[in-house]
C-alpha cells in the first residue's frame, strides 16, 4: 500500500479550483428550463427597458413647467384634453396647457414631462385644478431608465435565478446559452453493501445508503445522476464497471466499500482511468480522512468513504464546489454560512480539520448551534443534524459560547 | 372601492399561519422522489440498524477480559481462529483464549464483544501478539447502537433531505408518504402585459415578468406551477378565467395588472371564488402594499402587485410560508437568516416595514450589506441583488454598520 501525503482542506480546494472547468459546450434554453444554471454568455440588452416613458402613478400627464406655483391657495388651471388607455399609445400630443388622464404603467403622451397625482387635483368637467407643482421627470420612469439598449446586464459565470429569468424576459430574450447540468455517475463497492431496496438483510449486509443521499444531494444541486449500482470487492469486475460509467459521465464517484483491499482497488482504479490521475489520496479532516480525488482526461473522480455520515460531509465539502466548476460558475467571494455560537466546548486537534453536526437553537441571545454527538458510523444522527460546523485545523478545539459559523444541510 | 384596515407584516403571517393546512391527501412515493416533500406519517423503524455488530477498524474479534493487562512489555497471547469476510456471518464461535481476524465493517462473531486495532497486535502464524487491552465494545456498534427497532426516527411535518433519505433507506423504508406537491397556478391581468415571448413590443406594452420570477420561484420551492395566461382588464373575462384555473390549482396567484380598474376586479374575482374570501387587504410594507390574500373554500388566493420587485418580494415574504403550509410543513423556530453589518443609513418610516435590496459584500471585519438602489419598477437591481434586508416597522431607519439579518434571494 502506498502513502500519499494528506491535504488540508484549503489544499484541496485549491486543487479543485484550478483542476477543473467545463467540458462539454453550452447549450441553448428557453428561459422557464434555464433556472439554476450556469450562464454561457453574456447578456447585452437588444432594447430599452421600460420601451416607453411610463407614469408610476394614477395622475393626470403635463407640462411640469405648467404647474410651476401651484400649491393648493393658488391652484393652475390645465384643458384636459384626453385620456391614455393602459396598453395603447397616446392618441395626441400634448401641448402647453394641457392635461390627459394617466393610469399608472400607463405611457406617457409626447410633450409631456411629468405626472400630477391624482390626489393633487380635482377635474372639473375638462377642466383640471391642480394643487401641487411637479418637477420635470416626476412621477416617471423614462424609456431606458432601467436597462439601456446595449447595457450589459448580466455576465457569462451568473447562476440564474427566478428574478434573473424576469429581467432576461424584460429585455425580450427568450432563449440563454447554459452550460449543460454536470452528469454525476455513483458506483458503490463493497461485499457487505446490498441494495437499498433489500428487505431482509443477511447477516453482515448493510444496504447502499451513500448512493441514495450522494445521489440526492447531487441532484438537489442541478446535476443529472447515473446509478451504476453496487459493484464487488474485485480488482477486474470493478475496474471494468467503473471504466464503463465513466465513459457515460461528467464526474464519476466512487462510494468506497471501508475494508483494506476496497481502498487500494479504488486508487488504482482512479489510476487506470486516465491521465494526470490521483491529485488527492487523503485529506486532513475529521471525518472523511480517506477522500480519494483523481482527474483522468479532464474529468472528475472523487473516492467517498464507506461511512455515511463521513461520504455525506465530504461530498459537500468537495464535489459540490466541483460541480460548480463542471458548470463555468464564478467564484463567490462571500461567506453565506450562518453565524452562531457553539453550546459547548468541543475539543479538536491541530493539523486536522474537524467538523462537527449540530442542531440550531433559537436563544433569547441569538442563534447556537449544539453539537449532535455519535460515533461517525450512525446516521440516525444526520435527521437531528441541520448544518456543520467546521473547526480549523490550527485550533485546538473550540469554547462554549464562541462564535462558528453553521454550512447548512438543507 | 371600499378600504380594508392594512394589516402588518406579522399579522399577515400569523393569518397564514393559522388559517391554511394541506387540502390534499398524502401521496406514497419511492424515496428517491420524496426529497424536498414533507412527510405526512411518522417513521418508526421496522428494523435495527446496524442489522448486526459490527466492527469499526480493521483488526481481530476478542473477548475484552482475554485482553486485559496486555501491553507492549507484557502482550496477551491469543489463538487465531478464523477471518471474518466483509458481508458474510462468521462461520465460528469464538471461544475464550480466541481471536479471528476481522475488518472494518465486519460482523462480530458470536462470543466476541470487542476489537483490538491492527495497529496494536502482531501475527506469529495462528499465534496473536496482543500488545494494548481493550474494554466491552470497543471498536464495535452494536446491533441496534444507531436505530432500535420500534423507534421513531422522524415525525410528520418534517421535510426530507438527503440524509434523510439516508436515514430511511438504512431502515428498509423504499417508499414513504409525503404530502403532495401544491399546484400553482399563476394568471396575470393588464391590458398593458403582453407574453414574454412577443418580439416587438408596442407603445404602451410590457411583458409579463411576474408569470417568470413568480412560476419561477415556485418550482424552486418545490411546486408545481401552472401558467394561466393573461386576461384584460374586463371584469367578466378576468372572473372566468380566474374561477378555471381556480378549480385546477392549490393556489391561486393574480399578478395584479397596476390600474385601478385591475385592482378593483382583483378583489371582487377573490370574493366571488368562495367563502370566507379576503383577510388580507393591503399590508404595511414598502414595497408591496396592494397585496391582497383571500380563503376560498379553504384554498389561498393571492393578489400580488404589479411591480415585478414588489410582487417578487411579497411571494416570497406571504407565498414560500403559504406553500409551508400547504404541505404539512411544522413550522420553524429558528431564524435562518445571515448575519450582516448595513453600509449605510436607510431611513424608513414607522408603522411600515420596509424591504431594500442588498448585495453582500466579504470584508476585513465581515459580512456587509449594500443597499441596491433604484425607482421600485426597476427590475435591473434584481440581478445585482443577493438579498433582503427587513426594516421593522417600529424603526425610523437603520443606521450604517448596524446588525441586520439578510434573507438570500437565491
């Protein structure tokens, strides 16, 4: 058996973050399919938006200049000389003098400025008091005031969502260039592993859980998955299955079997996939210590731990920043983990990264996060657990009452 | 037009809260299309997980006292009677003075109550060196330690997530009953409001953004959207269409088309769909005051405003909890949302809350939120928007570098 020499976390993510990209070209949707993907391109605006100077009230269009001074003591006077219909171009012009109800949304007749509320008026007949001055551009958006004809208004690397696809839609597109959802392949090994649809167990089975929530949580995140199944302890039928599966996928993964042999079957597996090869075997974290990543052509091959618990954090933790880089995403810059304060003192050790379940209490100071205890084997464990905690590898533990940040498991 | 008293925003909450639940019975679905849907049955565990007592490290099956005393100086001396493969029952007893070679995973045999590492013993042919003692159940789970048989494992109301799915594929469970998706059906008003796809626009039309960010939204959270069309601003039209889709749907959405006309019809198509009709006229906030929330014979109808900022940040403020509710979901305690600091003073007014867009921006001392700035119709500031700050409606304003929550518009 080799020794590879384990990465820490920041490593690794380094290695991910410069190892992989896109490999398959851009597609074209329509927009209502494009939700949660990744953008291809740029989005120049081909028209104005709004196309026409609209009033953002119930009023009356005019002149501002023509209601300089009017307050309600001294009130102008204005003809009114029409009526916008909502949806239709004005059917006059306006000239000085004169006014033409508006509804709100409603466009803005030619020679016009502005728009009087309708609360500062009163009609008279055709005759229209008003008791307020307007400023020109009041109560207006003017064409264009939200996007301009060749404005860029989105750039390649945006993930899309609901309100990106309005704004897409506000400017007439009805079609965007994604980057395809990633195909996520999950082959699982091991001669105690049975499938999860197993009712009675034999002694010494257990059923394909990393298969159900790897497979899950890759498809919550916008990835097509593959099952390939369960595959035994044995160099060749496993080499071939994987070999296989491979050929079908972006980014195959490889829910190790926990024994001595399923370990060094899985590294030379990940070896005979292609070149560079293993680029991790190892990272320094508690769990998940066994994390196998490889790169054979330019995919993605991620060896998971056998232990749920461990296979779940780490898939997290890795393959979804991978996922993102399969997709062209750009990186974000913010932390959007929640802020809260640990419940209690939970010692670690340096050089190793640990992280910890916890539950989320709601206190009268503020939100903690309570460490849900169990040996990494129980899953039972995950149902109380609603996010992770990390514990850095220079700290030596962390102190009740400390501030941590919370990666949700939602 | 008659006037409603407004309500505020946690009286409408409270209104949703206490007057909807799901109008559907439970489905049963196979796991693998359960997650993200609420469980409708309480799971108790049919089995025992683990199945059987299982090792947690490679190393040999003993009996602890065999072990006891035994160190580098003095090492225990056991006889090794047998390998216990992965997935299979051990084919012997072990006998007192016995120890069989076991890995990671393996089933305990009969007579053994503990592990000792592979690390702390050395193979002389039949003969093991044992150099560290071992206590009752080291190394081991035993059958039962994560889920006993007849355990409840999680509760009606609970969402499922990925582990979740875990947890129940570990117990046997490959379907579970979860109530149904809601179906949404969205039907936009407005002579103005053309469908998105109509290439040249005409004086005086806009494309009706809401149906995209609205039906967009919707299926992020996990419904099913149907898409009504666009009716005009003619009351027995409106009413028609309205009272069809109304029969199809769990929720009803009116995207409210901004003329007074539209608003009028809105709120008597809500009151001629059923009892008891509208509770909400109208709510404290800014933006998104003409919202309105109607009970028709027991199902939500909402009419949301014209604006696509103010009709996107009402679904989610009055619609998400809505859809929460439709599906069973037990409401949450724990406030989940990030932790910032305001750039800058935002002055509000008191008796209203306020919600401004944000984008978040990572500096030296943390999370900031920069106000995103723009007249209310302006649906461009959505995409440079990452969140919602909440201003309460007893505050004047917030005051630059104050703590604000931020709710993710992702």
């Amino acid at each position: 058996m080799k020794f590879f020499k384990v990465k820490t976390v920041s490593e690794s993510l380094s290695i991910i973050a410069d190892q992989f990209r896109p490999l398959r070209p851009p597609v074209q949707l329509p927009i209502a399919d494009a939700c949660g993907m990744v953008l291809a391109e740029d989005i120049v605006s081909g028209e104005q938006v709004p196309h026409f100077s609209r009033s953002t009230v119930d009023g009356f269009a005019v002149r501002a200049r023509d209601t300089y001074g009017a307050s309600d003591s001294l009130p102008g006077f204005l003809d009114i000389t029409g009526r916008i219909e909502m949806g239709k171009a004005p059917e006059q012009l306006l000239k000085e003098g004169q006014a033409q109800a508006i509804p709100t949304g409603g466009m803005l007749p030619e020679g016009a400025d502005s728009v009087v509320m309708i609360e500062h008026v009163e009609e008279i007949d055709d005759l229209l008091n008003v008791y307020r001055q307007v400023a020109p551009g009041e109560n207006v958006i003017r064409a264009g005031d939200d996007v301009q004809q060749g404005e860029l208004v989105m750039t390649a690397g945006h993930r899309l969502r609901p309100q990106d696809l309005g704004v897409l839609s506000a400017i007439g597109r009805t079609e965007v260039r994604v980057f395809p959802r990633p195909i996520v392949g999950i082959l699982s090994t091991g001669d105690e592993v049975v499938p999860t649809d197993k009712k009675q167990l034999a002694p010494g089975e257990v059923r394909d859980i990393n298969s159900v929530t790897v497979g899950a949580t890759a498809q919550q995140y916008g990835a097509k998955v593959i099952q390939g199944g369960i595959v035994r302890d044995d160099y060749e039928t496993f080499a071939a299955r994987a070999r296989q599966l491979f050929e079908e996928v972006d980014f195959l993964i490889l829910s190790g079997g926990s024994s001595v042999g399923t370990r060094d079957f899985t590294v030379q597996v990940m070896q005979a996939l292609g070149e560079p090869g293993v680029l991790i075997h190892g990272v320094a974290t508690k769990p998940g210590k066994p994390t196998i990543l490889a790169k054979a052509n330019g995919k993605p091959v991620m060896g998971l731990p056998g232990h749920p618990v461990s296979a779940l954090i780490m898939f997290r933790l890795f393959a979804l920043p991978l996922l993102d880089k399969l997709q062209g995403l750009r990186p974000c810059e913010t932390d959007t983990r929640l802020s809260a304060k640990i419940s209690r003192n939970v010692p670690s050790a340096v050089g190793r990264t640990d992280y910890i379940r916890v539950k989320l209490e709601e206190r009268a100071d503020g939100l903690w996060a309570v460490p849900v205890f169990g040996k990494s084997g129980l899953i039972s464990t995950l149902v109380e657990s609603e996010g992770i905690v990390e514990i850095g590898q220079n700290k030596e533990g962390i102190i009740e009452g400390e501030a941590v940040k919370v990666y949700m498991l939602s």
